[in-house]
C-alpha cells in the first residue's frame, strides 16, 4: 500500500501558493485494508476515507467508465491492482495529473510541470471530452490563475463537446455551483471569456452570452460593446472584494441590452425592465440563492435611478427607498449602491472616477430611517389611514433636510 499526494494541493505547492489541505491517492489497497488501519470511509460514489489523525482525504485508485451523457453518467472501479498512472489519466488537466511520493519524488506522466511553467491549461487525454463540467472547471481556474491560457487542442475538445450536447445535460445546481465559485475568484471574465471561446457560454447562459457586439452610447461608454463593459464591472467588484450577491448582480444587471432592437442601438430605453425579466429567467433556470436573485433584480431595475441621484427630488428618493424595501432592509440596498458603484467605473477610463451617489443616497437613508414612525402613528391614532402617508412625508421633510445641509456645508 502507498499513498501518494495528488490533485490541487501539489498543483498550488508547485506554484509557491499557500496549501490548507492535501488529497491523497492509495495505491494497493482494498476499503478493508484502509478500515482496518483507522480510516473512516466517506465516499458514497467510490470508496474515499478520512485519515484517524489529520482528517484529510484519501481515495483508492481508480478508473472510470462513461455510461451516459453529463456528469454523472460515470461507473467507477477502484480496486489493489488500478495502478497510479491509471488513477491520473481519469483527471481533467496535466496540472491536476500530477503526484507526489512519499520520499519525495514528483511522478507527472503528463507533462503537468511544463505546462505549470508555460501557464498552460491541456486536457490529459481524451476522456476529458466525457464530463462537462470540466469546461466550468477550466473556466474558473482561469479565472482564478489569471496568466495561463487555454491550449488549442484543449478549447477545439471543449467546442466539439458543446457541439455534442453535452453542456446540455449538466444539471442547474452543478451550474451554478461552478459559476459562483468562479465568479469569486480574482478575475471572473476570464471565466466567461474560456466558455464564450468554446462555444458554452451560449448553452448555459445565453442571455449574458448575447450582449457581446451590442453597443452603447460612446460618450457614456467609451468600451462601447455593452459585453465588454459587463466584464469590467464584474472585474472591478472582484477587485474590491465585494461579496457574491454583488458579483451576480453586477454581472446580471444589464441583461435587458442584449434584447433592444438594433434598430433602436447604440440607445437601451426600457432595458431595465427587460433586464429583470431575464434575471428572472436565469435564476429560476439555475436555482441561484435567494439572496443572489433579490439584489440582482434590484440592480437591474434601479441602477439608473442611482445613476442620476443628484437628480433627484426627495419624494422620489423616499419612493426609491420604499420599493427597494431599504427601511427593514437597509444593507441590502448598500449592496446594490456598490453594484451601481461598479457599473459607473466599470467604464473605459472611468476606474478612479468619483461616484457621489453612493454617499447622497446613503446619507438620505440614514436621514429617512431617523424618522420615527411609531411617533407618527401615535399622532394619527384617530386617523390610522393617513399614517402611511403622514409617515412618508416626514421621511420626505427629513431627506430634504439632509440634502439642503449637504449641499451647504462647505466642502
């Protein structure tokens, strides 16, 4: 019996990133031999065990054989004699097919170390062709080491597996899953630059995939092409380090674009409401979080709002909170001002530009929350069905107030 260490944990080692777990294949050993050293088995696919004193993983070497399309059409053998170079063979990439032994040596079969230091992401072998999720694999390590490419070869296997339909029989969940992971990581386009170049992108996420080559106003968009400014807002919430909700937002809230009529571009009136139909649309497709869904439709909807708030009178910026709900839930509608932060310098020469709408908005709803309603309704008691009314005017009154003493402070 050997164990060797495998898979991302040796892949990062070589790359001089931090490790926090290690994978481990065993090679010559059956699941009793493993029970009988004190491994605790956990595998409900293929026999993988908790070591007694570190808790980390090791798995039997195995193969595999497809039985179906997707993911899941897989029959697994694991058995003493399934040598380690079989186990390696089965995975995705050669930076993943690599293996280290207990005396130190490095077995990579596959040629895993060159391409780690071409930066090159390759296909071990053609079976890649037999687990579509392995492009969203490909496509979040893309996003995650920003400097390698993806080999020819590699992207020609993943087009003829879009071809195939095999990205069809992926389920939402593993979808999503895949997708939110890579959203956060340090640069998602990249992500969906690997599933347009193959072809995915249009499978799993048509809606996003149809904004490339619409454009949009120049003198608002110097990027013009509405796909690239997309990438560039959610590029810039992952440099701030913004959460997922804001990432899918920022990623979603321009759907609507991709449905004006060409005979109306570069201009996208009414996109906004389109925009949420389609937000709609893919997350019920995907089953994204509720989280994720709710500050997405938000942003789609409001974003131009937010985008001319120094405009705004006081009534409309209390009717703005109000249908954001911002009252009971005030940090979600912070969420979506970032979103809308992003949108603004996710612009060609727009990065370090300011963006006051942020700060006038949440300086107004801190003066609209001040209000006491309860105050209010004890003043109306004899009149109960003036007090939402009543309560709206004050927060309209405690707004303005806010924004008159704004504008004359000096800066």
């Amino acid at each position: 019996m050997k164990a060797y260490v495998v898979g991302g944990a040796l892949r990062d080692e070589l790359l001089g990133l931090p490790v926090q777990d290690h994978d481990y294949v065993v090679v010559g050993a059956t699941p009793e031999d493993m029970i009988a050293r004190g491994f605790t088995p956990v595998g409900k696919d293929f026999p993988v065990f908790l070591h007694p004193v570190t808790h980390e993983e090791y798995a039997l070497a195995r193969t595999e054989r497809k039985t179906a399309p997707g993911y899941r059409g897989f029959i697994f053998h694991a058995a003493p004699d399934v040598t380690l170079e079989q186990d390696l063979v089965r995975r995705d990439l050669t930076i993943n097919a690599m293996a280290r032994a207990e005396d130190g040596s490095l077995i990579d079969p596959f040629g895993g170390r060159r391409d780690l230091e071409n930066r090159v992401f390759r296909h071990v072998s053609p079976a890649f062709a037999e687990d579509p999720v392995r492009i969203l694999r490909l496509a979040r390590f893309a996003a995650r080491f920003t400097d390698f490419q993806v080999a020819p070869e590699t992207n020609a296997l993943m087009q003829e597996m879009v071809r195939a339909g095999e990205v069809d029989a992926l389920v939402p969940e593993r979808v999503w899953q895949e997708l939110a992971r890579g959203l956060m990581e340090q640069k998602p386009s990249r992500m969906f630059e690997v599933l347009r170049n193959c072809g995915a992108l249009a499978r799993i996420l048509p809606e996003l995939d149809a904004l490339w080559g619409v454009p949009q106003p120049e003198q608002h968009h110097p990027e013009i092409d509405t796909g690239v400014h997309v990438m560039m807002v959610v590029d810039y919430a992952a440099q701030q380090g913004y959460s997922l909700p804001v990432r899918f937002a920022a990623l979603t809230h321009d759907l609507g674009k991709g449905t004006t009529p060409s005979s109306d571009w570069p201009h996208h009136y009414g996109h906004e409401g389109r925009s949420v139909a389609l937000v709609n649309q893919v997350c019920a497709r995907l089953k994204v979080p509720n989280d994720c869904r709710d500050l997405a439709r938000m942003a789609a909807r409001e974003h131009g709002n937010v985008g001319r708030a120094m405009e705004l009178r006081p009534n409309t910026i209390v009717k703005l909170f109000e249908r954001c709900d911002a009252f009971r839930k005030p940090e979600r509608f912070v969420e979506m001002l970032r979103v809308s932060e992003c949108d603004h310098r996710g612009r060609t020469g727009f990065a370090e530009k300011a963006f006051p709408q942020s700060g006038h908005l949440e300086q107004a709803l801190q003066a609209a929350r001040a209000v006491n309603a309860g105050d209010v309704a004890k003043r109306l008691a004899d009149a109960p069905q003036r007090i939402p009314e009543a309560v709206h005017a004050a927060r309209v009154a405690a707004v303005s107030q806010a924004i008159s003493r704004s504008s004359s402070s000096p800066e």
